[in-house]
C-alpha cells in the first residue's frame, strides 16, 4: 500500500486546516485465490482540507484528476495530529 499526499490549494493561506488519512481502493479489480474479486490497488491518501468531515474529503478528491479510478473506502485522523 502507498501513502500520497493531497492538500487543499486554499489550505496554504487558511490559518485553521484539518487532516485526514483516507484510505482508497481502485476501481480495477483482480480475483484472490478463491475467485473474489478485490481491488487490485489499495493505496492511502494523506488529505489536508480547510472544512472538518467527509463533504470536504470528497470534494478534494473528486478534484483531483489522479484518483479518479478509485473510491473512498474510510477515513480517519491520524493519531500524530494534534490539531483536532
């Protein structure tokens, strides 16, 4: 798994910005070994937005040209931050 970085453009001028860690899966799937099909990429996307929750999570993400092939499947703050 991957760990990529997306910020906000509006973040670098806000003084109050909140981060996430937002797991995502590729919408690319590949069987396992007993014929399921998975997401064949799985990769983790530190976000930072200047809006706290999900509605500003996605807005980034559906921004962003590079993760169009793959959904959110969870997001948490990550336990090294001490902004919230």
């Amino acid at each position: 798994m991957t760990t990529s970085y997306l910020t906000a453009p509006q973040a670098e001028k806000t003084q109050r910005t909140y981060r996430y860690l937002v797991e995502m899966a590729s919408n690319e799937l590949e069987l396992d070994r007993d014929g399921i099909p998975v997401p064949k990429h799985l990769q983790i996307v530190d976000v930072v937005v200047t809006e706290p929750g999900v509605k500003a999570i996605k807005a980034l993400i559906a921004a962003t040209d590079w993760l169009s092939g793959y959904t959110t499947v969870s997001h948490w703050i990550p336990s090294d931050c001490s902004e919230f």
